[in-house]
C-alpha cells in the first residue's frame, strides 16, 4: 500500500512536474507579414521620389549642399546609388547595422517604408 501510494505520488509530481514546465515556456511571437509588392507598381517620381524630398533630401541631411561626406537623395540616380547599399532600407527600417534614418527622428510610416522597399525590391524603376 505503501509502495502505490509512493508510485502515485511520484506520477503525480512528474506530470505536474512536466505540465509546469512546458506551461512556462516563453510564447513563440507571431511572424511578422510578409510585404506584398504586387498590388502596386511603386515608381521613383510618383512614389519614392515625394518621400526622399519631404523626410531625407533636406538643405541639412541628404541635399546637393551638404558637405558632411554623406551623399545626396535629390534625384532618381542619387537613389538608385543609395538604394545599392544594404544600408539604405536598414536604415529607414531602423534596423541593426545601420545608423537609423531620418537621422534623429521618428521611423518614417510603415507604408512609405514599404512603397521604397518595394520600389527597391522591383529593381529601382523609373517612371
């Protein structure tokens, strides 16, 4: 009697033991969706071009009259170049391994962000 009541106890313990355990495991987080280019063709003067001008190609930041070593977003070519680097949508994401851009302000809105990644992932076109 002894034996069972010990034998019990000790399967008790193990599946509570087992249930605890895996009840405390940190939830997975939910997978990020995925961006969808498909539905809109994003082109530099109609889409990405308003963006750079109004948040990057200030007289301070990415302009034709900063001297700071940076480099210009004036103009669809200064963009195409920019977008070569794997920095460029790092740092408008605010991602690691990249200086976050605009440069000491807030991410720019996700659906800018995503009509420049598009914009770069459809090969940078022109109108």
């Amino acid at each position: 009697m002894i034996v069972n009541k010990k034998i019990r106890i000790a399967i008790g313990a193990a599946f509570f033991g087992t249930l605890l355990l895996f009840s405390c495991t940190k939830d997975k987080a939910k997978p990020k969706s995925a961006l969808d280019c498909t539905t809109t063709a994003h082109t530099f003067a109609a889409d990405v071009q308003p963006i750079l001008t109004t948040n990057c190609a200030l007289s301070d930041c990415h302009s034709d009259a900063q001297d700071d070593g940076g480099f210009p977003l004036n103009t669809y070519d200064d963009a195409v170049f920019a977008a070569g680097f794997e920095e460029f949508l790092k740092a408008i994401k605010h991602e690691p391994g990249a200086e976050p851009m605009p440069d000491g302000e807030p991410k720019l809105p996700q659906e800018d962000i995503d009509a420049i990644e598009c914009w770069v992932l459809a090969g940078t076109p022109d109108d």
